[in-house]
C-alpha cells in the first residue's frame, strides 16, 4: 500500500511544479507565499511528501489556481505512462 500510495504522490508533486514554473515562481518564492518551509515544498514536488489538504489549499491560493487545477493536472500526469 505504501509503494501505491508513493506513486500517486509522484504526479501531485509533478503537478504542483509544473503550475509553479507556468507562473514564473521560483520554489522558495511560493514556499514563502504559502506559508511552508522550502524543503516542504521540495518534498512535496519531489513526490516525498503527502501535503495535506490545507497545504494544498495555501499552495493553489498562492499560485492563483483552483484546487481543483492541481488534481486535474495531477491525474493527466498520472495517466500519461
């Protein structure tokens, strides 16, 4: 259960990444925007960490999507292999 629940963090991290590039936002700008310690943030892009939905909800907030953005990228991403 573990290694399932890993890869499905993969393509989030992805995910959060590629909205954060498509804004122009380097990682400690939006790790400070959110509210989150930098090596958070890596972890999380990096597929290392499971965020939580309020983490979820600060990081959408401070890149100017919809939570839902994040999930739906994070699907296509997931479903790409």
């Amino acid at each position: 259960m573990e290694d399932c629940r890993r890869q499905d963090l993969i393509p989030l991290g992805l995910a959060i990444r590629e909205l954060r590039e498509q804004r122009g936002l380097q990682a400690g700008d939006l790790a400070a925007a959110a509210g989150v310690d930098l090596g958070r943030l890596e972890a999380l892009e990096d597929g290392r960490l499971d965020p939580g939905f309020q983490l979820l909800l600060a990081l959408a907030q401070a890149m100017g999507v919809r939570t839902s953005t994040i999930f739906v990228r994070a699907e296509e991403l997931g479903s790409a292999d």
